[in-house]
C-alpha cells in the first residue's frame, strides 16, 4: 500500500461525466478505486463510465442523476450501495452558473436555483452518505468550490456567493462529522479549461487574457485538480480537514 492508495474503497463523484469530475474520476479509479459517475445525462455518464472499465476493469459504474432532485441524489446513494456497497468517498463537484453579469441583474428564480445546486443539494447529498460512513467507521467528503469564493466579482456574483458558502459547509461539517472519522474538505481550483468555464477562455485572445496575471502563465486542465481529490480521499490527507485547497496556478498569490 501507498499513502495515495484507494483499493477497496468506493467514490461517488458527481458531475463526473466530463472535465473536472471525470479526470477526478478517472484518478481515483487508476489508484484502485471504484467509482461512481453521476450527472444529468444518462448517455454521457454511460459513455465515461466504459471508458474507465476498460482502462481498470469493474470499477467504474453510472448512475445519472440531477443535483437539483433530492430523489435523485438518494436513488444515486441506494445503486451505490447496491452495486459497490456503501460509498466511503464523496466528490461533490456538480454545480451550476446560468448567469454572467451583474448581481443587479439576477432575478430571484436564478439566485436560487444556483444556491440551491450549490449548496443545498451538497447538504442533501452529504447527510444521505454519511450515516453509512459513520457506520463504517470513517469517510472521506471533498466539495469542489471555487477561487471565485474567495475574492469579489462585477460579472459571477451569485456563484461566487455559492461557492463561498461550500467553503463554509466544510468548516461546520468537519466539527459535526470529525468525531466519527469523517473528513470534509474543499478544493478550490481557479479557471480550468472545462466546458463548464468555456465563455472565459474559449477564444485565444480571452485565455490569454485569463492567464495573464497567473504566475505559472497558463490555464488549468482537469487533470490539474484531479491529484488533491486523491490526497484527501486517500491515507496521505489523513489529518486534514475542514480546509479549502487552493489550486489556481498561483493566482490569488
């Protein structure tokens, strides 16, 4: 064994059908997990899920469902458990951002739902998987926030307010949840080239605009944010908790 090794142990991730979840997906699953693949999209979670099998044979399975349906999400923890048995790890990476503009703008509907995706359906999730993780003696819970939690801006105003509160749903989590062995914890990338971030980089002249201010002058790839799931799901992120890892290519330095 590893400080990194995951053997044995089962990974709901959702929003695991492509870019971030699916590269923390395909981590998890070369560092012996078995994996669980989630989002709205039956076909495309399907499509990813053989893609994993055939690389790590029976350990990936999918199992669609919309953060924003609180049936779905315990539909999505019942198959885990009775396909995989009992999840041990849970990826909340889903989320949403229908609006690019200021807050002056967004009407109550939008707010909410983006709340709602962002941080109520992680509360749901996370008190539908930790009894069986009480029960089992420990767990691991990583929520994917945002550097947009960290600082202001004219134009993501309600996910950046989202994002924030998950950095804080870990804090209160990791007091309610460390006394059965259970760690909550955040990571928190900058701008990763993914489809979900497309609008801010998916010119030339806009990633260039994006990396400008970053030290390490480029952008993230999923890849990038794949390696810290893995850490704090694994033995190495042992005696961490309730933190928000900030990857972001030296950024918010």
């Amino acid at each position: 064994m590893t400080l990194f090794d995951l053997t044995g142990r089962t990974a709901i991730i959702t929003g695991s059908s492509r870019g971030i979840g699916r590269a923390i997906a395909e981590r998890m699953a070369e560092h012996g997990a078995r994996v669980v693949i989630s989002s709205r999209k039956a076909e495309a979670c399907e499509a990813t899920a053989r893609a994993i099998d055939a690389a790590w044979p029976g350990q990936a399975i999918a199992v669609p469902a919309s953060i924003s349906s609180k049936a779905d999400l315990q539909r999505l923890v019942d198959t885990t458990r009775e396909r995989f048995g009992p999840a041990d790890i849970l990826v909340c990476n889903a989320a949403s951002n229908p609006v690019y503009g200021p807050m002056a703008d967004l009407d109550d509907a939008t707010f909410r739902k983006v709340l709602d995706n962002n941080v109520v359906a992680n509360h749901w999730l996370i008190h539908m998987a930790a009894p069986e993780m009480k029960a089992r003696g420990g767990g691991a819970i990583v929520i994917v926030s945002s550097t947009a939690g960290l600082r202001g801006t004219p134009v993501l105003g309600a996910y950046a307010i989202s994002k924030a509160a998950d950095m804080q749903l870990v804090r209160n989590l990791a007091h309610e949840l460390s006394p059965h062995n259970i760690r909550v914890n955040c990571i928190a990338p900058g701008l990763v080239k993914t489809d979900f971030a497309k609008a801010l980089w998916d010119t030339p002249e806009a990633e260039q605009r994006s990396s400008r201010d970053t030290p390490l002058r480029r952008l993230g790839e999923p890849d990038d944010i794949a390696g810290a799931a893995v850490f704090l799901a694994s033995r190495a992120g042992g005696w961490m908790t309730g933190q928000s890892i900030v990857i972001d290519g030296g950024h918010t330095a």
